[in-house]
C-alpha cells in the first residue's frame, strides 16, 4: 500500500478521489484542498505552477509516495514543475478528455467547459492541436461556477441559471457530447443533465485517471497490501470541517471503515 495525495484547489479533486477510493481501496489517501484559494481557474499562470509546486512539495513531506494533480487548471500551468521537482515519485495529472469526446460524439461537435486558465493554457491548446480538424469543439469557461460548488450549492436557482449561461453556446452549435474539463464539475453533472437532456453525452476523465495512477503505483512496486485500518485524511486551507461535510456528501464510494481525520491548515505557516 501507499500513501497517496490527491491535492485540487478545492473539493473538485473528490471527484477524483471518489473514484480513486473504488478502484484502489487498499492505499491510503491524503486529500489537499486549498480552498483559501479557490478559484484558480481565474488566476495568473505563475500564480498557480508556484502554489501547485509548493502544494506538491508539503504532500511529499507528509510521506506522499504518489501524488494525484486532482485539478485540470493545476495540471496545466504546473505538472511539468511538479515533474521536474519531485522525480522520484509518480505525479499523476488530469486533461480534459477532448480525444476520448471526438472519438464519441456522434455530430462532431463537442462542447468544453472548463476553466478560464485550462482553455487559456499552451498545453490544452497543443492537445487540441493533436486531434484531426473534423471535431468541432466550443470552448466555455465556466465562471463563477467553482465558488458555488465549493459552498455546497449543487442544486440551487442561482447555480442552476449559471450554468445555463455557460451551456447556451454549447447548446447553440448542437454539441451532442460535453467535456467536463475541470474537475469540480462532474458534481454539476444532474444539472447539467436537466439543462442540455439526458442523451447528452458526459465526458469526465476521473476512470481513466485512477487507471494510470494504479498503472504508475505497480511500476513503482507500491502495491503491497497491509493488515492495519486504511486512512483517509482531509486537509483544506479554508474550513476542515466544511471540507469533511462536502466530502461526506459527495463521495459515493465507501469511506465508513477508514480512519479519517480533518484540519484546517495555514501552508504559509509551515516551515519547509
Ligand atoms: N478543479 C479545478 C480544475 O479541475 C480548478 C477549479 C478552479 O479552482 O478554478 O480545473
């Protein structure tokens, strides 16, 4: 077994967790929300590789031996800092599933919504450089969404009217197939089904994610099991407690027989 981060800017990354909780239930997780800083989609570029850097460098202090970039924006400004700094232990990040969408719209016309920073990034943008010109893609950031994700409101008018907003364009072109290209918003995914139809086709990379980290703990020989009760702990930088509500809330994988703590914690006071 490992101990494993999955680090986002906030509760976005349980939806990695979630999953990573299913596939690999025997590890160990360390789960870093920094949603002091929430959102980062909105953030400059220098901004977001140094806090995904420092982020990276206090879950391996911690005993991290693997860590999950559970967030799309931090992948795309950091993962190769991260890469660079902390080379002996695997580093697994999170793209927007454009390839696996065109391969599955039927219409070829694709909508993403991700944040404003991943649409922005060299990196999202050399991807979508890769992929034949036959797929029409319409990009949307989803702003403002994350704040009202991270304060529980799934549900609501005002999240709801948002969302449609950002849908219209997506809407408008016919996309048949929706990359959720950030990954706070696999948690939108009823809404989404009751503005766009349930025959729209949801793109979110988290199985795909959780394969290649499984992949990555073989290759580094940390799949041994243990006897002792797995753990779970939940850190954030804004409100450990609300973390540890949202997470009970929105995980749907079984937790109940871990040993979780929660804290709230200042990074900036911790001397590295
Ligand atoms: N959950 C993140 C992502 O996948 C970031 C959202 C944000 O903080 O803007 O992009």
């Amino acid at each position: 077994m490992a101990l494993i981060g999955v680090f986002d800017s906030g509760v976005g990354g349980l939806s990695i967790l979630d999953e990573a909780l299913r596939q690999l239930p025997d590890h160990d997780y360390l789960y870093f929300a920094d949603s002091a800083n929430a959102p980062y989609g909105e953030k400059t570029s220098e901004w977001i590789a140094a806090r995904s850097l420092h982020i990276c460098q206090f879950l391996v202090e911690s005993g991290c031996q693997a860590i999950v970039v559970a967030c799309n924006t931090a992948t795309a400004e950091a993962i190769r800092d991260i890469r660079a700094a902390l080379q002996h232990i695997p580093i697994i990040g999170v793209e927007p599933g454009i390839k696996p969408a065109a391969m599955q719209s039927q219409n070829g016309v694709v909508g993403v919504l991700a944040t404003e920073a991943t649409l922005k990034s060299d990196k999202f943008n050399s991807l979508l450089s890769t992929l034949p010109g036959d797929c029409r893609f319409v990009k949307q950031a989803g702003a403002g969404l994350v704040p009202l994700i991270e304060s529980g409101q799934l549900h609501n008018p005002k999240t709801a009217a948002l969302l449609a907003k950002h849908l219209e364009p997506i809407q408008a072109a016919g996309a048949d197939t929706l990359v959720l290209g950030c990954t706070h918003y696999p948690f939108l995914a009823p809404l989404i089904r009751t503005i766009m139809g349930d025959t729209v086709q949801l793109v979110d990379t988290s199985q795909a994610v959780v394969r290649q980290l499984a992949r990555q703990l073989a290759e580094h020989q940390l799949t041994k099991s243990r006897q002792s009760k797995r753990s779970l702990r939940l850190l954030s930088t804004a409100n450990g407690a609300q973390l540890h509500r949202m997470a009970m809330q929105l995980l749907r994988a079984d937790a109940s027989q871990r040993l979780i703590d929660t804290h709230t914690i200042d990074l900036d006071l911790i001397t590295r």
